[in-house]
C-alpha cells in the first residue's frame, strides 16, 4: 500500500472492540483508505473473529488475554501507533457508529490542532436518551474543569497529532479514560478542538452502561 504521508511520517488509526458485529469488517474496510496503518485491538473477545478480520500488511492485531477494558485497549493501540513511527492518530469505534469518510476532515483540523474530537448532534431521536443524559453532564462538569468548552466529552472518535499522545494516556481503564484524555489535556495546555460528524445508532446495543461510567467519571474528576 502507497503510503500517504504528511510531512516525514503517515497515519495511523486505532480501533478497539470487544466481541464486535460483522459491520466491523466494513469499518476497516472503509477506514483503510484514509490511512496508512491500522491498529486492531482486541479486548479479550470471547467469539470467533476469523472471518471478520481482514489481512493484509497494514493491519496489525493486537489481542488482549482477558476484557481489559476501552481505555486498556486504546492505550495499547496507541502504543503500537507510536511504535510504528506515526505523525497522526485517528481513534474510532468497531460498531460503525464514527463513519470513517470523516478522517481526512479530521487530518485537515490536525494542521492547526494537536487534539480534535468529533462532535455529534445530540437529539432523542437519534441518540438513546441515556446517552443524551450522561454526555451533557459530563461535557458540562468537563468544560468548568478544563476552562474549556467541551461539546462531547464521550465521543470515541478523535485525532491526535502523536507527539501529544505520552501526555494524555489514561490511568483509568474503562470508558471514563476518554474523558480523563481530555483532563489530561487541560492540565498539559493542550487545546481541544471540535468537528461536526454524523452518527450512526440504527438500534444497535452499545457497550456502555451509562450509570457505572459516570461513577467511574466522578471517580477521575476528582482524583
């Protein structure tokens, strides 16, 4: 695959999942594109995958021995990002939910920023209520903590320039991670910014139990 890099080095994007649907085989098949690499994390699935993942040279597989966890599993993606010698990485879920046609959008806002996170539009006729509920809270708390405006603190689907990457790794291991990224950020003065992406739900489950991720987010915010 011709590498498309920009500046002296290439793009590198970092998916996660846990027992994922066979839509992930169209994730990675409409993520590759638009990359140079590819990071497949497999957070100690319990079914067969072997027709779901696809081969080829630029992906490379990860597996974890047992469920560690989103933020387990982001922070060994980004790992072999950075192992890899990328410039810029791009974080997006398995359920296709984040639309890869977004990441040369995301590349292009990674000229001028170093953190960029796609922001959804959040309505109850598109986004489970809970979800809703749980999002505004924490974006808001986020926002009067990091003296920064967040629009959404929980969407998985972000860019990273690399050379920020060692600063903003997370402690925490489940879905709270995304957010202590973004508290991370702050403290470091790493500006976030923010792109418009659509989402898809189309009733599809979702791995988050709201109300132990915002426990577990209490538990980062006041660390």
């Amino acid at each position: 695959m011709e590498r498309r890099k920009i500046g002296k080095s290439f793009v590198t994007a970092v998916i996660p999942f846990y027992n994922p649907e066979n839509i992930l085989t169209k994730v990675i098949t409409e993520t590759l594109p638009h990359v140079d690499d590819l990071v497949l994390v497999n957070d100690g699935s319990t079914r067969n995958l072997d027709n779901i993942i696809p081969r080829a040279a630029n992906i490379h597989y990860i597996s974890l021995a047992n469920n560690s966890g989103k933020g387990a599993a982001l922070k060994r993606g980004f790992d072999k990002a950075i192992e890899l010698g990328s410039k810029f990485i791009i974080s997006l879920d398995s359920d296709y939910q984040h639309d890869p046609k977004f990441i040369p959008t995301f590349l292009e806002a990674l000229k001028t920023s170093d953190f960029v996170i796609g922001k959804r539009h959040f309505t109850f006729a598109k986004m489970p209520i809970a979800r809703v509920f749980s999002n505004t809270i924490t974006s808001k708390i986020l926002s009067f903590k990091t003296h920064q405006k967040i629009f959404d603190s929980q969407s998985g689907y972000r860019g990273f320039n690399a050379s920020i990457i060692k600063k903003i790794l997370p402690s925490t291991n489940g879905f709270e991670a995304e957010s202590e990224m973004i508290l991370l950020a702050a403290k470091n003065g790493i500006q976030i910014s923010f792109i418009d992406i659509s989402t898809k739900y189309d009733n599809e489950k979702s791995e988050i139990k709201v109300f132990s991720t915002i426990f577990n987010f209490i538990k980062v915010i006041l660390k």
